[in-house]
C-alpha cells in the first residue's frame, strides 16, 4: 500500500522539476540570545541620618556604624557574571586603600572619611554562596572574600565552593550589602558647620 502511495509523488516530483530554474536560494536564520542578567537593591540610599560630632574621635577615625540592604542578581539562564564597583567619589576617601569608598570632602577640602562594602549571607541558586575577587580582570582569582574594590581593573564574583577561587555560574543570586562608615578624626574636619555625607558607587555586572 506504502509504494503505491508514493510512486505518482515521485513522477509528479520529476515532473515539477524538470520546468524549475536550474538554482534556487535559501536563507538560514535564527538569533543566538546572550544570556540577559539584571541587578536590584532594595534601596539605592545607605543613609546614616545625622551623626553628633561629639561622637567622633578628637584624634584617630571613627568606625563601628554599619547600614545592610539586599542585593539580588537574577539571569534568564546559568550565567558565569560578576560585578565591578566604580567609586564616584574618587580621591576622597581618608586612605587610599583598595577598600575604601570616599565620601566627599568638607568645606576645607577635607576627606570626610570612607565606607567599605561588605557581602554578607549570599545565597546562590538557593545554596550558600562565596565571593571571590579579581584583581586583574579575571585573569586569576582570589578565594574568599566579601569585601569589593575599588580598583579599576577588579571585579568581584561568586562560587558555591569555600576556598574555591573560581566563579560558578548561577541563575539567582541573594545577598546582603553592607556599608561600613569610617569616619576622620574631628580634629582634620571643619566641625563649624554641618557636614553632608557624600559617598557614591556605581555596582555594574560584568559578564565573564
């Protein structure tokens, strides 16, 4: 039953073909989609309210204040990603150290002091989660840390591993963002007069 069926296709086949053009052209399309990742904080602002500048230390930094928001990364599929954090207030920190984010000058170009951003309780895919840092843009990783940089050429990821240095893909990420305050001595600052806090950062993902 099968071969009768299929010979009169085969001859009107033949038959089609002989009055067709000797070439034809096709196309092959498509999209190869990158995978997409987008990064929330539960709020933008890290704000400590006002401060008493009888609370500062006459002659050595003032530290201990600390302000908590979550951070979450989601990505459409397992994305190998990080984050590189940009210090908007660059220079103005009280030291030049890699962790030191700045917070602006007072009115006689005094560094208010710094903050340090720290990651807390991360969770990746729903398993307990570890940072890592990059200090040459991904080139090689250092295991075991949870504090960001300021440095241009680092970047910061995360792994499911402890002591494994390098990043693992995840689909969701949770975590905690810590701002450290770390105040100068009120003895280098311009205390006649009020002081705004000024710090700014930029977090942007960075796909690996």
């Amino acid at each position: 039953m099968h071969k009768r069926m299929l010979l009169p296709l085969a001859v009107a086949l033949s038959s089609s073909a002989a009055s067709a053009a000797n070439s034809v052209d096709l196309a092959v399309t498509g999209r190869i989609m990158p995978a997409a990742c987008s990064i929330s904080l539960s709020s933008s602002e890290y704000a400590f309210g006002e401060i008493k500048s009888s609370d500062l230390n006459i002659d050595s930094n003032t530290a201990g204040r600390t302000t908590d928001h979550d951070l979450g990364i989601i990505c459409s599929t397992p994305t190998h990603i990080a984050i590189q954090a940009t210090d908007n207030r660059s220079g103005t920190a009280l030291d030049t150290h890699f962790s030191l984010f700045g917070l602006g000058l007072d009115s006689q170009g005094n560094s208010i002091g710094a903050y340090q951003l720290i990651t807390m309780d991360t969770e990746l895919d729903g398993s307990l989660g570890y940072g890592t840092r990059s200090d040459d843009g991904g080139a090689t990783w250092n295991y075991d840390t949870n504090v960001l940089s300021t440095a241009p050429s680092s970047i910061f990821s995360w792994n499911k591993t402890a002591n494994g240095a390098n990043p693992e893909p995840f689909v969701s990420l949770t975590q905690v963002l810590r701002a450290h305050l770390i105040l100068s001595p009120m003895e280098d600052l311009d205390i006649t007069q009020e002081i705004p806090l000024d710090g700014s950062a930029t977090l942007e993902l960075f796909y690996l």
